[in-house]
C-alpha cells in the first residue's frame, strides 16, 4: 500500500497520475554532491567560481520547482519534448525535479543579482550507461550589462584585454559568427550590442576552458587546447552557441549558451539590460579532469574512491580493480499497441538494481504484424565498482526486474 504523498526534504506532496519519482530518485535529493568537501564535483564547482571572483555564487536552490518555472517562464513551447513524463520527473502534475539550473534564471535576476553563478542537481530520464546518470549537477553562468553606449564600451575594453590573453595562450578556436541569420540577435536588441555581448560571453568562456584544461591538453605548442564554438537554439537565448572541446580523438559537448531572451529579463522584472549565460556540465568535465572512467563512481561511498580526493585538488584518479560484469536479457510482449518506453524500463531497472547496473541495451524489438504488440528485448550489463557480483545475486535482482515489469507494466515475458 503506498502512501498518498510524497515526503521530500521535510515537505509532503501529493501523488497523482502524473508521478514519476522512483525511491532510487528521491533519495539522491538530499546529498548534494556539488557542496560536500573534497568531492570532486564541489572542488571543479570551485575552481570554476574562482574564474569568475566577482560573481555571486548559489548553490542551495531546491531541485522542486514547477514546470511553469522549469520551462514556460524560459518561452519553451507548449508542446516542447523535454515537458513529457517520459523524459523528466514529476512529483506530481504541478511539481517537478528541475531538468537544468536555467529554471532559476528569472528568480535570480529579479532579485537583481547581474553577475551570477549557480550551481545545482538537475534530474533527467534517460538511458544507463556509462556516461549517463538520472541525476547530474549544472553550473549556470549568468552576466547582464545595462543597455547603452558607455556599457557596451566597458565590455569591448574587457574583450580587447581578454583577446589579448587568449592570443598569448597555447588555444586554437573554431569560431562561428557572433550573429548571423541562422543564428539572428533579438528583435529589441541593437545588432551591435548582441555582437558585443556575444563575443563577451565566447572570450569568457575560452579562458574559463583554458583554465580548466590548459592542463591536460594546452600545456604546449605541439599540443594545443582546441575548442569550437558550434551554432545552437535554446528557446531561451538568441544568438545560441555551443562550445565542444577537442579530447582523445573527440569533440565533447561541453555547455550551452547564448544572449539572454528579452522575456526572460522582462519576467524578471530587470528593464534596459542585455547580456549572456551559459549552463555547463560538471560530470562530463570532471570525468577528464580526474580520469573518472564511470559517471556511477561520483556517488560512491568506498573509501577506495573517496579517499583519492583532496579539496581544492584535481588529481588522477586511480581505478581499483573492475569487478567482472554479467549480462541478463529480458524479452517481452509490450501491453497493446503501447511500446514500453524505454525510460521506463531504465527507471524500472534502476530502482531494482541501484547502482551495480552497468548499462541497459535494447537489442531487439519488432512489431507482430497480426496482433501488433510489440516484443522488445532488453540486454542489461551488472557490474558492481565495489565487489564482485554473485551469479545467486545476480539472478535474484534479474528475477525482481521481472516481476516488478509483469506488475507493474502488465508485459507479457516471452
Ligand atoms: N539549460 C541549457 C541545457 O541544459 C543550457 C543553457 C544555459 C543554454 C544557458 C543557454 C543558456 O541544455
């Protein structure tokens, strides 16, 4: 028998037909990772505010936020993908897990805070493996200048002094227009000041990732830190921008970014201002910076991994040894002519089995041309990062998956 509510940090929410919060989801809330000493996430958090001294630096906004917040008040679209309950999480139909820390943008300029960083858990459904986690952590960058002449000629003394530097470094950009029709400046923005504001935000940010990796790859000549700047659209900036830096053979997505939509300001109540943000990643760059092979690991209690960490330091991060992995296949018939999403297979799987599930595969699905159900065949990989499994274990979890699908998706196992 489930309770009718949901008790979060203190509070109790209602349930509906829209809650999709599994235990394993709500239990991550209160630990904050970005704010616990000499965790890696909290030292890269830090070393990212001392880019930016002058900013006011946040980090203890709550993760429960309405989805008027999280998406209308940003001029996402009415029919905007990322709104579905099979892609975020939903307390109930009026509350949800923030799915990045932009929701905080109108919040933080209404208070009148113009230069800012924040720094929070976001919560996504998505697919397992080893780069992907429900649960993550966003840094949001945020800086408005007023309107007008002698502002706009402060920031392009600032961008000389920063190009300045950037030209002295061992950098190579890829850049793409400040504006451009595909990528256009606002309507109520002189095209001049957008191209001021944009280059402002680029500059910022390739010396934030000079900072960040000058060390791994930029340390010479021969070894250049390459970065680029791709086009983008949010609906929440324009111009946008993403910027992908150059690692082991591969261009990695970093952050998103762009000049800050006038109606965001406008909601905010903050007239004749114009400027930029950006939301980055934490996980994805600390995983470089420590050699952190499993996005899993950041939540790991072992002292074997804990103990590698010291605040304020980045430092290599040792692997112990990799426990041996198991696979189980389940395939079933999907009830009707509803496909099981498979979010809700991962969710599923992920509240069974925590964290020693590796990655989950779809390796088959077809639809049967009479009856037009559809079978699916799920590959899941176990692997603890703390002990070896026992086939007993394994087969035990396997056989709760199952009976959790059967009950609670009423799928037919084949
Ligand atoms: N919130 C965006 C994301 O999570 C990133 C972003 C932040 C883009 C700020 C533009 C400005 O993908």
């Amino acid at each position: 028998q489930l309770p009718s509510y949901l008790k979060i940090l203190g509070e109790k929410y209602p349930i509906d037909g829209t809650t999709n919060v599994t235990p394993a989801i709500l239990a991550k809330i209160p630990l904050r990772l970005h704010t616990q000493k000499s965790h890696p996430l909290n030292t890269l958090r830090c070393l990212i505010e001392s880019h930016y001294p002058d900013f006011t630096h946040l980090s203890s906004f709550s993760p429960l936020v309405t989805p008027y917040k999280n998406f209308d008040e940003l001029s996402f679209p009415p029919d905007h993908p990322g709104r579905a309950v099979t892609d975020s999480y939903y307390i109930n139909r009026g509350m949800m897990l923030r799915t990045h820390t932009s929701a905080h943008e109108v919040e933080v300029f209404r208070r009148g805070d113009t230069k800012w960083l924040l720094t929070a858990d976001v919560y996504r459904r998505d697919e397992i493996d080893g780069s992907h986690y429900p649960v993550f952590h966003q840094m949001e960058g945020a800086c408005i200048f007023d309107a007008n002449e002698a502002s706009m000629k402060e920031v392009e003394g600032d961008n000389a002094r920063l190009a300045q530097q950037l030209a002295r470094s061992n950098i190579i950009i890829e850049d793409t227009p400040h504006i451009s029709p595909s990528n256009p400046p606002q309507p109520t923005h002189d095209p001049r000041h957008s191209r001021i504001v944009a280059e402002n935000l680029k500059l910022s940010l390739n010396t934030l990732m000079l900072k960040l990796f000058g060390g791994v790859a930029g340390a010479s000549t021969e070894n250049p830190l390459r970065v680029r700047w791709i086009e983008a659209y949010f609906p929440f900036t324009s111009p946008s921008f993403e910027v992908e830096v150059f690692f082991q053979g591969k261009w990695l997505e970093i952050l998103g970014s762009g000049v800050v939509r006038q109606a965001t300001l406008d909601t905010a109540n903050v007239p004749g201002k114009i400027g930029w943000a950006f939301g980055l990643g934490l996980e994805r760059i600390a995983m470089i910076l420590y050699s952190i092979p499993d996005i899993r690991l950041f939540w790991s209690t072992d002292a074997r991994f804990i103990s590698q960490f010291e605040e304020g330091k980045i430092t290599t991060f040792t692997p112990y040894s990799k426990y041996p992995s198991c696979f189980k296949d389940v395939s079933f018939w999907s009830p009707q002519n509803e496909a099981l999403h498979e979010n809700d297979f991962c969710d599923l799987v992920r509240d069974v089995a925590g964290d020693i599930v590796e990655d989950v595969k779809e390796i088959d699905r077809f639809v049967h041309p009479k009856t037009e159900r559809t079978s699916l065949c799920f590959r899941i990989n176990y692997r603890s990062m703390d002990r070896s499994l026992s086939n007993d274990e394994v087969n035990d979890i396997q056989a709760q998956v199952v009976t959790r699908l059967k009950d609670q998706f009423g799928v037919e196992i084949r």
